[in-house]
C-alpha cells in the first residue's frame, strides 16, 4: 500500500505559471520507498476531479522506486484530430522541486486512492520553473494496447544510392519527427476543472517528455550527428552505462514492477544505443510503459531491457536521468501515441554486424561486433553508425584517406547480396559508410517481396593516402568493327605519384548495332 507521510514545516511547491490554481491546505510527500499492492485496480477517467491527490512511483537514484505527490488541477481533452484526453497536475516531493519534470520519468504510474490513473508522460517543455505534467489515463493506454493490430500509415524516407552525407542527414532528421503538442490551437480542447483560456494555453504547451538515449562507445563525431537528429525530435542524448552483473530490483525480484525504469534498445554490442522510461503497469508478465510514444512505430521489435538510474542531471532547461543499460528482459511490440507496450519473456531477433578493418599503412587489422534492430528504418541507419563510427575511431580524422569497402547482407531464403566501392579524399570515410546504409534501404523497403536481413559483414581496408590516377588516354585496336565481334579496348591511367598503368578490356559490340559507335570511358562517380 502506498503511503502518504505528511511533513510539518515543509512547505508544498506553489505553481507560478498557473497563476489561476489556487492551493490550499496540500500536504507535501516525501522522497520514500514504495511497497505497490499486489493487485492493480484502475480509476477511470470520469471519477477524476480537480482537487484529488495522489501518489506517483519513479526512480530517482538506483533502482529504488519512490513517491511524489500528484495534485490534480483538471483534465483537457483535444476535440480535433485524435480527441485524447490528458491530466493535468502538480508534482512534488524528492528532488522534483528543484528539477521540475524530468526527462526519464515517463511512464510513471500515478495513483488515487491506491487505484492506477495514468501515467506521468507530458511537460511543459524547457525552462519550466514549475514542475507541472499531463498524465495519460490508464484507460486510454489499456484501449491502445487491445486495439495494437492497427497498423500506423507511416513512411519511412527514402536514401537514394547517391546520397550525399548533407542530404543523408536531412533525411535522417526527417525521420525523427518533432514532438506535437497536445494541441495546436487553444480552441481544440475542451476542458474540465481549469479555465478555458489559461487551459487552452497550457494544452499547447504541453509536449511528450523527452526521451533520454544512452549513447556508449560512440566517438564525438558520431554522437553529435546523432544528437543533433534526436534533439531535432525531442530526445536527448547522454552517455550512459552498460551493466556487466545485471540489474537487481531492491526488493530482490526479477521482474519488472510499476515504477521501475525501462530500457528499449536500438543497438548492443561495442556500441549501445537506448532509450530509457518508466514503467507504468505489469499484468500478466505484459508490460506498459512511457505513456507516450518512443518513436510511434506501431508494431515494432524493440528489445526491452532493465534500466538503472546512474544520477539526475538538473538543469534549467529542462532536467534528466542518466542511466545505466542492463540486461534483455523481453520484447517491446507495439510503439503507439499512447505508450509502449511489450511482454516479458522471448528476446527479439536482432541482426548481428561485422566490422572488419585492415589498414596496410599501419599493418593492422581491428574487428567490430554490434547488433541491431531489425527494421526498414534503423537498420541501415545503424548500420552507417557503426561503420562510420569505426571509421572515426580508428583511421586519420584529418586529411584526405582512401576506404575500399565491402558490404554483404545474408538475406533469409535468399542468396546474400554484395556491394563495394572505393572512396578517397577528405570525405571519403562518410562516404564509405553512406555506402553500406543506401543499399541496404532500397533492399528493406522494395516493393516485389518481404526481406529479411539474417547478418551483415563490412570489410574495410582503409589508406592514409589518396589513392587516386586520372584517364591519359583510351585507345582501340582498329576503328573498323562489326556487330558481334569482341575488340580490345585499352585505358592508360596516372597516378599522382607519375606512375602509368595500362588495363585492357574485352567489349563485346551488340549484334543488332548499326552505323557509327560510340564509346565514353569515364570514372565511376
């Protein structure tokens, strides 16, 4: 049973944003551990009233679950679009007086007279001096769940083959799609315990909580392009931990209880790439969670790990959680407006990768092992991370540089399909792992048959020197042919050191070719 501990003295967190609240006679909760009942009975929406309080369960530090205080102010529901409903309240206790909502805490289960609410999952956004949060009714992420065979209309964007690095860029940051508010416009929803025009306000205000990635082996190169993708869509970035023992609850279990931290994975191996929330209710080993989307998928294959939280990083923009990944628990299947929601248990498949990379200047040869999710979208997204991210690790971060590069993709009931090329100059190593993501999209999101990606192997030889010759001159043996006859054709190419090299070539002329013959002799860019 939850329990409410009054502090005489203390005195309880005023909003100063809403100034149209009036308090009075709240008492504050403390920073306590939590002992959950063992069955979770649900408060529907409609008993909800201004002037409840309640108790919500997160982690602050450790893996300890802890109250705060939950005043509720009213209730906003958005009349247009998706007509959700959000609940408006006050949050205090632990350090949340001075952190404000923090990133991390979605999720967060809120009860009222120890019946679940909602969970914690909206905030008013940067440089909130008030720790102010919408709250996802329980009923709403309940509906959601048993409703998950709806598949969402969502299009990933297209990577052409001649990518550049700026326009793979922009078309990665159009996928991350910005955070919406609950409304646009104050005239879309209709409220019930707050004024209209300070409400109608507040609901454009109101943004999902931000979700923290734990970054882990990444080189500040990559993280930045990551962050600045993420950022763009109201995630932050952090590097956290990996844990090597395991995470264990406090009270000794094995399981995932209500107020626990959550981790869903993109990436593991020597690179770790995670989001991280809260979990709101466990029923039946089935898992609900964030209160909100994590990148509304729909149906998804996210592996779903313990979290740890490591330490709060409070700041005026807006506070976070730094965590520490732990080990694989289940899978999250289905990412919805709602929440996450995913079953403990069997581990999704995910795809491993290889990096392999020679570099003869140096006589030496590194692997790199990491697996990912398998999905038309961030497989070859991640695919390009780790490839660039070696890249950047381990060769010439200024200069020009030369990467032949090989790719093969081991496809399920298929023959595996290859791809190579040779880059040099300044750019070249974005340009190498631009090579193995562009593929790699075409082939997931073809329209002719479903593919499965069973493994992916990159062979990298890397030099610390442009490795470049130019055309000097192309030549036949005779300029009398006839169709279906084999000439030679013969290519004399410089390099910048001045040394010629000849290469010759067989081409077959078409039986059906007629007249005059031309031949264009030309570099592969």
């Amino acid at each position: 049973m939850t329990k409410t501990l009054q502090m005489p003295g203390t005195p309880c967190f005023r909003s100063t944003i809403l100034k149209f609240v009036i308090v009075t006679g709240l008492a504050c909760v403390a920073f306590a551990p939590v002992s959950l009942p063992a069955a979770t009975e649900t408060m529907p929406l409609s008993e909800v009233r201004p002037g409840m309080q309640g108790v919500g369960v997160t982690v602050f530090e450790g893996n300890t679950r802890s109250e705060f205080a939950v005043h509720i102010l009213g209730v906003l529901t958005n009349v247009m679009g998706p007509r959700r409903d959000l609940i408006v309240a006050r949050l205090e206790g632990g350090p949340l007086a001075n952190t404000g909502v923090i990133q991390g805490m979605s999720g967060s289960p809120v009860y009222i007279d120890n019946r679940l609410v909602g969970a914690i999952s909206y905030s008013l956004g940067s440089f909130s001096k008030d720790a102010i949060a919408g709250i996802t009714p329980i009923e709403e992420m309940i509906e959601t769940e048993s409703n998950s065979t709806q598949r969402l209309a969502r299009r990933n964007p297209q990577i052409p083959l001649d990518s550049t690095p700026t326009e793979i860029s922009a078309r990665m940051r159009e996928a991350f799609q910005t955070l919406e508010p609950f409304a646009h416009n104050p005239g879309n929803v209709s409220v019930s315990g707050l004024p209209n025009g300070e409400a109608g306000h507040l609901a454009t205000m109101l943004r999902p909580i931000s979700t923290p990635i734990v970054l882990n082996g990444f080189v500040p190169e990559v993280h930045n392009i990551w962050a600045s993708m993420l950022n763009h869509a109201g995630f932050t970035t952090a590097v956290g931990g990996i844990s090597s023992t395991g995470i264990t609850q406090s009270n000794g279990s094995t399981s995932l209880q209500p107020g626990d931290s959550v981790g869903v994975m993109l990436m593991r191996g020597d690179l770790t790439m995670a989001g991280t929330g809260t979990v709101t209710l466990v029923e039946n080993d089935r898992v609900y969670a964030f209160g909100h989307s994590f990148y509304n998928l729909g149906s998804a294959q996210y592996p779903m790990t313990r979290a740890r939280v490591t330490t709060l990083l409070p700041s005026l923009a807006i506070s976070s959680r730094i965590a520490e990944i732990g080990e694989i628990l289940g899978t999250i299947d289905q990412d919805r407006s709602t929440g996450i929601y995913g079953s403990i248990g069997t581990e999704p498949a995910m795809i491993p990768v290889t990096v392999t990379l020679d570099t003869p200047d140096k006589s030496a040869s590194e692997s790199f092992h990491f697996e990912i999710i398998d999905n038309e979208l961030f497989s070859p997204l991640l695919t390009y991370t780790g490839v660039l991210n070696t890249l950047f690790s381990w060769t010439q971060e200024v200069g020009a540089g030369t990467y032949d590069i090989t790719t093969v993709a081991q496809i399920r009931n298929h023959p595996p399909v290859s791809f190579q090329n040779m880059f040099t100059g300044s750019t070249a190593a974005i340009s190498a792992a631009l090579s193995t993501a562009t593929p790699l999209t075409t082939l997931l999101s073809n329209a002719f048959d479903s593919v499965s990606v069973e493994r992916i192997d990159v062979a990298v030889t890397a030099y610390e020197t442009p490795r470049i010759a130019t055309l000097q001159r192309v030549w036949v043996d005779t300029d009398q042919v006839r169709s279906g006859e084999t000439i030679s054709l013969h290519i004399l190419s410089r390099s910048d050191d001045g040394n010629d090299q000849t290469y010759t070539l067989e081409l077959n002329i078409p039986r059906h070719v007629t007249g005059t013959v031309d031949l264009l002799v030309a570099d592969a860019v």
